[in-house]
C-alpha cells in the first residue's frame, strides 16, 4: 500500500480491505492496484486480469510523482 498516497486522502487500511470484502475478495495477494476514484469509490484491478497495462501505468506515475512532490502534483 502507498502509505504516502494514503495519507494525502484520509484512506485507511481497514477502508481499503473493508472496501474489497465487500467487493468480494479475500486475498489482498489476488489485487494488483486499488485505485481511489474522483467520486471517492474503490475500484481493484485484480492480478490475474489480462490488460496492456496502460492505466494501471499512469496511476502509478501520478502516485510517484504525487510522493516525489509531497501532494501536490506539480
């Protein structure tokens, strides 16, 4: 978990797996990302789903670039 990017929007552990048991996963090992959408909700990329990547990539870097610059994006 990015504890950094967690931080910077009040999101818990026990929010993000509360939010997956009730989106029906057991195992955190079966989720590749947990994405935090503009509407506040959850969204889980699982591991074994076959995708290019891209989004999952661009989520990445603006969460590196988001802890490199301390939240603020620039």
């Amino acid at each position: 978990m990015l504890s950094g990017a967690m931080r910077r929007t009040d999101t818990t552990p026990d929010e993000v797996e509360a939010s997956l048991r009730a989106q029906g996963w057991t195992a955190i090992a079966d989720v590749q990302a947990v994405i935090l959408e503009t509407d506040g909700s959850l969204s889980v990329v699982p591991r074994e789903r076959r995708t290019d990547g891209a989004a999952l990539a661009k989520v990445l870097r603006h969460a590196r670039r988001l802890s490199e610059t301390g939240g603020t994006g620039a």
